[in-house]
C-alpha cells in the first residue's frame, strides 16, 4: 500500500508585503550601485548618486518598519541574547540549526550589520560627494581632504559590502539546504513552515498609520535639511572676476585654462619667460604681463579647495608649468587612447574642454565629461 502523502505543514505569514518589497528593492538598488561605483566610468557618477539617495531612502524606511512593522519585521522581534546565537552556531554545526519563524540569530546579525554598513557608505558617500567634488548637501560644509579621507573609508565599506551580501547568500542557501525550506521562496511568498509542535505565537499586527506618518515626517525632513544645506555655497570654490588681458592673450593659441590648475610658482615661472613659451613667443608687455601674473598668483591652486587645484597642485619637477605633465594628469588620463588626443575636434592634450563641458569654471565634474566622437574624415 502506498503511504500517503504527509499533511502539508502548516504556513505562517512571516514576512509582511513591505518587509518583502523593501527586500527585493534594496536588492536590486544595492547591487546597480555597488555595480555603477566599481566598474562603471566616472561620468556614471550622477547616476551613482541618486541611486545612493534611492538606498538611503530605503534604509530610512525599513527603519520606521523595524519600530512599526508586523511582528517579525521589528527589530525587538530579532534581538537575540550571545547565547541563543552560539546554540544556533552549534546547530548548524551539527547540521540540524533550530527553526525561526523570523530571522535567525545569525540572519539578525547580518541584518543589523548591512543596515549599518549601508548607512556608513550613503554617510561618508556625501562626505565625498561634497569634500571632493564640491556636490550635493554638504558641499558648503567639507573641505577636500576630509572627502578625500571619506572616500577611502566609502570604498573600504563597499567592499566590506560585497563581502556581506556572499555571505548572506551563502547563509540562505545553506540555512534552505539544512533547514529544508527555501527561505528565497518565503522571503517571496512571504510564508513559512511552522516547525511541528510549534506554538503559535500571538504577533503583532504592523501599525501601518503611523508607520506612514513617521516615513513621511522623517522624508519631508531630510529632504527638507538636505535643500536648504544645499542652497550653502560650495566651499571649494571662490568668486574669480573675469580679466580681460587673461582671456584675451591667453586664448589666443589655446584654451584659456582656469588658473586653479597650477600653483602659484608655477605661474610665476611661466609669466617670467613667456618670449619661450613651450617653443612660442608668447611675450606680452610688461605691464600686461605684470598684471596677468597677479591675477594668476591670487587665483593660483592654492587659492581653491576643488579636486582639480588640491591633485594638480602637485607638478612635475621637470614641466612645472604643464598640466598634462602631473603625474594625476597623467595617471586619470593614461587609459584613454593616444589617437583620441589627435582626432580633428580634439587637438592636442592640452584642449581640456573638448572632454570636460565645465573646464571653464575649474570643477572638473565627474558627469561633465564626455570624450567626443572623432570626426569622420569624408570621402
Ligand atoms: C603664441 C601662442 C601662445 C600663447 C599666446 C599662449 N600660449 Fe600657452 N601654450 C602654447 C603652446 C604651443 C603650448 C604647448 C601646447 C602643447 O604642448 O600641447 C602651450 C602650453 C600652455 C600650458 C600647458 C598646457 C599643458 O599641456 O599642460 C599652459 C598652462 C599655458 N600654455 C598657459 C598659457 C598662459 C597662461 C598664457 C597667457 C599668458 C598662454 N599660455 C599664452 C602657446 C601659447
Ligand atoms: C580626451 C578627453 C580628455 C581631455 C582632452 C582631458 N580630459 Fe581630463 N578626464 C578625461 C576622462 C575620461 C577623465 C576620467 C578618467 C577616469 O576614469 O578617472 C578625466 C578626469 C579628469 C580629472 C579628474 C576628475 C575627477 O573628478 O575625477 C581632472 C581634474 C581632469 N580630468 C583635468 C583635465 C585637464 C586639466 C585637462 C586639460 C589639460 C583635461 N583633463 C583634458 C578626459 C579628458
């Protein structure tokens, strides 16, 4: 006689529809960042960002979720003493881990440190964003070398990161496997097995009303601080009048480059022996000469706290006065092709606006780079 089928296990809602939405989100939005921040071209910056805003908005709600959410979305649902999570340590060990209805204590640990990490990289990702590239709500508020300092620590969190999410999902493939329940399949359904003999816990229900209030209330604020930091003038830059010799002379064999690209000395050399100007006679009159030497000392790199003026600022001992010969300059533009430099829109290393729209104003922005198209020679 055939035995019969087993009754199938009872089923318990674990996972509310928002925990579940917030999950698969934060999945993907997670993984484009990460994806965007380590492999894409800086000009996918823009995008890196308000991806990074996307993530930050969800972590603010799944918060709220975790004080107002149903039972096994708060956080004092999966807060577990040392000693419950070494029982579990050993269990899975053994190869038979204690059933969770909610998270595990090894699944809450991990939770809580995602979330943490996540806020550490949106927190030193606007540090950057503002002390490096003079952008977003802090720019009036960070210098260069604490965004600098920031960035280093964003990249190392990104990486902590991507460890933690191979082990999270090695930790769901492991926990289904032992476990004999897909916790993929529940984390989409929603639904868990309840353990045999198990008791039925009384959960509490979520308090979607004021889950929604504390999302809006936190939202608008942050938006709201994040404006008005916003409107603060980025602290990297200094109001530079326009001089008429400057551009006039300056531009007249090339383009007329922003004096936040060299340093004071720098300058002052290049004035002082203009009649050989990298093979040029490019000699004004003293006067003219005198007064265009001024501007470019009082607006020299130092004068500015932009990306651009604090790595350019560090010259090659042997080129002093050219750009393209510092060793940034050349370590960020080492990768494009030589032949780039030579097709007909571009002319020269040196025509720093034909990749960068924002030359002119000194910032270099990350999404305001666009190498051009060579032109087609016609036939
Ligand atoms: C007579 C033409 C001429 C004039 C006028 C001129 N330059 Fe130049 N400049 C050149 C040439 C040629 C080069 C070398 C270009 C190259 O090697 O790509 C150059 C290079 C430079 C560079 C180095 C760019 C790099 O590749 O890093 C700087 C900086 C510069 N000039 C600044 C100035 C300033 C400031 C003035 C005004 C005082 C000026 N130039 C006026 C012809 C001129
Ligand atoms: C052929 C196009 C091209 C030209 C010409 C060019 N750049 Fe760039 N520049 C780039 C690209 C592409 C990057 C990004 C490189 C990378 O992936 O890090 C870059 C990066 C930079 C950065 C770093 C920006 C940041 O936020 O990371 C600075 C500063 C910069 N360039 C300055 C200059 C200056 C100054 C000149 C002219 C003397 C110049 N560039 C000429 C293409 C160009």
């Amino acid at each position: 006689m055939p035995t019969p089928h087993p009754p199938p296990a009872p089923s318990l809602p674990v996972w509310d529809l928002p925990t579940r939405l917030y999950h698969w989100l934060q999945a993907v939005l997670v993984a484009s960042v990460l994806a965007i921040g380590f492999l894409a071209p800086e000009w996918w910056m823009g995008i890196h960002v308000w991806l990074g805003y996307g993530v930050a908005g969800l972590i603010v709600f799944r918060l709220v979720w975790g004080v107002f959410g149903s039972e096994y979305s708060r956080f004092t649902s999966f807060i577990f003493s040392p000693r419950q999570t070494w029982d579990h340590v050993r269990g899975l060990i053994r190869g038979r881990p204690p059933h969770s209805i909610g998270h595990n204590p090894l699944g809450a640990v991990m939770v809580f440190a995602m979330i943490a990490t996540i806020a550490g990289i949106v927190a030193t990702g606007l540090i950057a964003l503002g002390g490096e590239e003079n952008q977003g709500p802090l720019a009036g508020f960070v210098g260069f070398s604490v965004g600098d300092g920031a960035k280093e620590v964003h990249s190392i969190l990104a990486i902590a990161l991507l460890v933690m999410i191979g082990l999270h999902i090695f930790g769901v493939f492991a926990e289904s496997w032992l476990g004999r329940e897909s916790l993929i399949r529940t984390m989409i359904s929603g639904r868990k097995r309840l353990p045999p003999g198990a008791a039925l816990l009384n959960p509490r229900p979520a308090r979607r009303r004021a889950a929604t209030v504390a999302t809006a209330c936190a939202g608008t604020a942050i938006i709201l601080i994040g404006a008005l930091a916003g409107t603060v003038p980025a602290s990297g830059l200094i109001a530079m009048p326009r001089q008429a010799a400057f551009q006039e002379e300056c531009g007249e064999c090339h383009e007329v480059y922003h004096p936040s690209l060299l340093p004071r000395a720098s300058w002052l050399a290049m004035m002082a022996g203009l009649e050989n100007h990298f093979g040029e006679d490019a000699s004004l009159s003293p006067d003219t000469d005198q007064a265009i030497a001024d501007y470019l000392a009082k607006y020299a790199s130092e004068s500015w706290d932009t990306e651009a003026a604090n790595r350019l600022r560090v010259v090659d001992g042997a080129a002093p006065a050219q750009i393209t010969a510092t060793p940034f300059w050349k370590r960020k533009h080492g990768e494009i092709e030589k032949s780039v430099f030579e097709t007909k829109p571009l002319r020269g290393r040196g025509n720093c606006a034909a990749c960068h729209q924002d030359a002119g104003s000194g910032r270099f922005d990350d999404q305001m780079i666009a190498i051009p198209e060579p032109e087609r020679p016609s036939l």
